[in-house]
C-alpha cells in the first residue's frame, strides 16, 4: 500500500478515536500518523523516501504561498495607483521538466502567480511560452522560472 494512503487512513483513525471529523482532527491525526510511521521507520527502510518527498512537497507550498505574496504586491501597485507602470511581454521559457505531471504543475503555479499567465507549451514540450505583466527583464523572469519554480517542483515529483 502506498504510504501516504496509510498515513490518511491513520489520520481517520485519528479521528475515528477522537470522535469528531474535523479539519483540526484530521490534521492531528495525520501529524500522529507521520510520527508513528517514523518511529517504525527503521523497520521498513523504503519508507525514507516517503519523508523526503513529504518535505518537499511542503516545501514545494510554503515557497510557492510566498511567491504568491511577494509577487502580489507589485501587481496591487500597479492596479491602484493612476497610470500604468507595467510592461507587458511575451516570454518563451525552455523548460527543464520533463515529465507531463511537471509541466503542468510548473504551468499551474505560473499561472496562479498573479502577473504571470501562461499561454502554451511548445510541440516537443521543451518550451513554455507565457505572459508576464512585468516584462522588463525576460532573463531574470526565466532565470526565476528555472532556479525556483521548476527546482521546487522537479524535487516535489521525482
């Protein structure tokens, strides 16, 4: 079975024990399933890679919650205050991914990045073309694309 699947059943055992199906309860529950699991860890050894993969998918969220932010603040700037300060631009972005569960997560959090939008993706899947609001620098917006966005998600699905 896979792990993540025995971690939520752990979590509705959680909650099963507890009495209360909540979101809190379901949480808690998977929190003490992940700890279980790790005290049984030396047990099973193929369960390492369950905990790294775990941590970068976390990882993969909290960095992709703070791009949302921080990139969210120069479009509210541009949108309230007179005049218009963006330059928009269409960026073609070769890719590093490879697999299709990568491109489109890179292709999902581009586009729900406020700012950037993404357009298409090449016929050999080795370019992704997308619309930025702030165009002025197309290096440094493929620069980001390939040091962050597409080194968060080739580790969260490798």
């Amino acid at each position: 079975m896979n792990l993540f699947a025995i971690n939520i059943v752990l979590a509705f055992a959680w909650v099963a024990l507890t009495g209360g199906l909540t979101l809190g309860g379901l949480t808690t529950g998977f929190l003490v399933g992940l700890g279980a699991m790790w005290l049984v860890r030396p047990l099973f050894p193929h369960t390492g890679h369950y905990f790294l993969r775990l941590y970068y998918w976390a990882r993969l969220v909290v960095m992709f919650v703070y791009e949302l932010v921080v990139s969210s603040l120069p479009v509210t700037k541009d949108v309230l205050t007179p005049g218009q300060f963006s330059r928009p631009a269409l960026i073609a972005v070769p890719l590093n991914v490879t697999t299709d569960l990568q491109i489109t997560l890179l292709a999902n959090f581009i586009s729900l990045t406020p700012g950037t939008l993404t357009l298409d993706v090449s016929e050999d899947r080795k370019t992704l073309y997308i619309h930025a609001m702030f165009g002025d620098e197309p290096d440094a917006i493929r620069a980001q694309i390939r040091d962050r966005f597409e080194v968060w998600v080739r580790e969260a699905t490798e």
